[in-house]
C-alpha cells in the first residue's frame, strides 16, 4: 500500500471512500453469486417453506465450498501481487 501514500492528503479521503465503496460492492456481488450458485444447484422443489434436508445439507456444503475458494482465490492473488512488487 505504498501507492497510498503518494496520493495528495486531502484526497486520500475521497479515494478511501471510493475503496470502501468498491469493497462492499464487491462483497455484496460476491454474496449474490453464491446465493444464486447454491440456490440454483441444491433447491429442487418449492413444496413447503423450508428446505428438505438434503436441500439444506447441499446448500451449506455448497457455501462453505464456495467460500473456501473465494478465500483460496484471495490468498492466491494477493501472493501474485506480492511477487509482482519490487523489492524495497
């Protein structure tokens, strides 16, 4: 995060703004893909309010999936980044 601090002071502000916007935006989207993928793949019926145990069991096993690579994802790419810096 060295670039921040080449950023003018009194624009840091207004660019932290932007980034925390894009921060939840990009949670809110991540959260939308698993909710559809999930749905999509373990839901098969709409018989009753709940979900079937099996509906139930594919969703959370789908989730935790899901999230496992979204963090393994993260990991990856962050260590990418770190490759791509020079050294100091």
């Amino acid at each position: 995060m060295n670039a921040i601090n080449q950023i003018p002071e009194h624009q840091k502000a207004e660019f932290m703004q932007a980034l925390n916007s894009m921060q939840m935006k990009d949670s809110l989207r991540m959260y939308n893909n698993l909710v559809e993928s999930c749905f999509m793949h373990c839901v098969s019926s709409f018989r009753s309010q709940s979900l079937a145990g099996d509906e139930d069991e594919c969703v959370k096993k789908c989730a935790e999936k899901y999230i496992k690579l979204t963090q393994r994802v993260g990991f990856r790419f962050a260590e990418h980044q770190a490759q791509q810096q020079p050294p100091s």
